[in-house]
C-alpha cells in the first residue's frame, strides 16, 4: 500500500521561488514565474471586446498578474521547467521577487514573436528575453522553406 504522506509530497511538488512554470496548452506552452504560496506571476494578453484570448495573438497589450498557481493552470498540466539554468545564470531570488512584484498590473506590449509569457518569464528569472518556442518555430519555417526550394530545383532539372 501507498501512504497518503508520500502520495502527498508527490503531489504537492517543491516549488522554489523563481522557479519558471511551464504550462501545457492546446498547441503552446503558458509560461509563469513561482513567487511562493501557490502564487505566480505570469504575463496575460489583454482582450478586446468579443476576442477571445484562448490562444494567443500575434500583437496586442498584456498585463502582469500575480494568480494562484491552480487557477493559471486550469486543467492544462505545469512543470518546473528551469531548463535554461544551465546557460543562463539566475538572478537572484531577492531581486527576482522584487522585480516580478513591482511588475504586476503594468501594461506591457504583446508581441508572440518578440514579447510573449515566455520572453517574460525568462527576462525576469535570467535578465534575458528568450523564447524556445519561438526558436523552435524559427527552425521548422525555416526548414519548410528549405524543402520547397529544394522541391523547386529538383524539378526543374
């Protein structure tokens, strides 16, 4: 048999101030920083009347919001995702929280090519902007393109 203790300490998951939480969406990845007490802060585009904000746009307006983990999370499953640590030094903690804190309800541009959740997330964890996702796509259009030029010269011999 399994103790509800250790059930419980699985569950529940040691989250470390800082941390970036990666949120699994239909089709992207939500990011948000850990800030402690089932609290993150994450960026969230801001709709306009009668757009819907399931997923998000090219350009816009986004706000700062400090949210229960849970409720950011929905039904979608989350990680600790820190995957950049090893190229990245993070700040620290203190200036981490003091930074994220003093971010929440400003307005920011949106842009999810060059200013997104994830740009977000990892400015305030490592000082620097940066989105996988965003390279990840990069690499498969640009692949795309490759194999229809090649498709191109090879039928034209």
């Amino acid at each position: 048999t399994v103790s509800l203790s250790c059930f419980y300490i699985f569950y529940k998951h040691n989250y470390i101030r800082g941390d970036l939480i990666e949120i699994s969406r239909k089709g992207y990845q939500h990011w948000a920083i850990y800030v402690g007490d089932g609290y993150v802060l994450h960026l969230v585009k801001i709709c306009e009347f009668f757009v819907s904000c399931a997923k998000p746009g090219k350009d816009g307006r986004a706000t700062v919001k400090k949210e229960k983990l849970e409720d950011v999370a929905n039904n979608d499953e989350y990680r600790i995702n820190n995957r950049l640590d090893n190229q990245y030094e993070p700040r620290p903690i203190k200036d981490i929280l003091q930074d994220a804190e003093n971010l929440v309800g400003r307005e920011f541009p949106y842009n999810v090519l060059s200013s997104n959740c994830e740009h977000f997330a990892t400015l305030v964890r490592y000082g620097n902007p940066l989105s996988q996702q965003v390279q990840l796509f990069d690499l498969a259009a640009s692949a795309v393109v490759f194999g229809i030029l090649a498709m191109a010269t090879y039928r034209k011999k």
